[in-house]
C-alpha cells in the first residue's frame, strides 16, 4: 500500500513538475490566404508551381494588443486548409501531394516549408487538411508580406480549371 502511496506521489510531482516548466503563450492568430488556378490539362508528371506575396498583417497585430516584435520569439504555421473558391465543391483527388514554403525576402534560395501533406489518400474529396511544419518564419515575414511558394503534384490530369484558395493560421508565440 505504502508503494502505491509513494509511486502516486512521484507521478504526481512529476506531472506538476511538468506542467510548469516552459510551455508555449499563445499572443495571437494571423488568418491569411492564398488564391490560385489550376489549369486543366496540367501534367501530372511534373511539378506544379505558384509564387506570390501575400497579405501577413504580423506588425498591424503587434499594434493592436500592444506588444513589440521583441516580445514575440516564434511565428509558425497552425492549421491550413485547401478548398474551392468557386463556390463549387469539385473533386480533388487528382491532388497527390502540396507543400508550401515560405521564401526568404532577401535570399530566394532560403525556404522555410511551412505546410505538407504528401500521399493524399484517394477518395472524392472536396478540401484538403495539410499539416504544419514547425518552422519559424518570424525572420521571413518581411513589412507585413509573406512571400510563398506552393507546389502541386497530380496523380491524374485535372480536367477542369479550379479556383483554389488555401486558408491558412499561424501562430505568435512567446516561449515561456
């Protein structure tokens, strides 16, 4: 009994121990899309790329709940979601394989991938969840703009053009 006690205590402790030692502030969300077109007919046999800058109103967030870019010690990618902007819902499971990466404004050769999803399973499907990687992009965010590159990879040809958009969350973290 005395060792069950005594286990229960150690368990309890280390948990507590845990639970307080650093751990991740949330400060805020950043929502932030990108649009693209699949073009029908695209090969499958080779890689699909899109570059833009898009809208990343890092510094507008600071500002509004009053905090510096020095309080701030990591911006990652949270959750990402692909569907159509048409308004339609079309098939996407001509889609293999999507990465975004997050291009240095200074240095085009430096990426950071920030979202994957490689393998998609077959299946009609008219969204796509990626995964984020962990990534910080705090030194890629550039007068609040990000610039990206989005790669697409088929297993059939598309047979139709699609409005894509990716509507994608990212974190301010401060590391506690």
């Amino acid at each position: 009994m005395k060792i069950k006690a005594l286990l229960l205590s150690i368990f309890m402790t280390t948990g507590l121990f845990f639970q307080s030692c650093t751990s991740d502030e949330l400060l805020f969300d950043i929502d932030t899309i990108i649009d693209f077109t699949i073009l029908a007919g695209s090969s499958p046999e080779r890689t699909l790329f899109f570059e833009t800058e898009i809208l990343f109103p890092y510094t507008f967030q600071l500002g509004n709940i009053g905090f510096s870019e020095a309080d701030v010690d990591f911006v990652r990618a949270n959750t990402a979601l692909m569907i159509s902007r048409d308004g339609l819902a079309p098939d996407l499971d001509f889609i293999d394989e999507i990465i975004i990466d997050v291009i240095n404004p200074v240095d085009d050769l430096d990426t950071k991938e920030i979202f994957f999803i490689e393998r998609i399973p077959f299946g009609n499907k008219s969204e796509i969840r990626l995964n984020p990687s962990l990534s910080n992009i705090e030194d890629f965010i550039f007068n609040d703009r990000l610039k990206i590159r989005l790669a697409l990879r088929f297993r059939s040809i598309p047979t139709r053009n699609i409005n894509g958009r990716i509507e994608a969350r990212f974190g301010a973290l401060m590391v506690g």
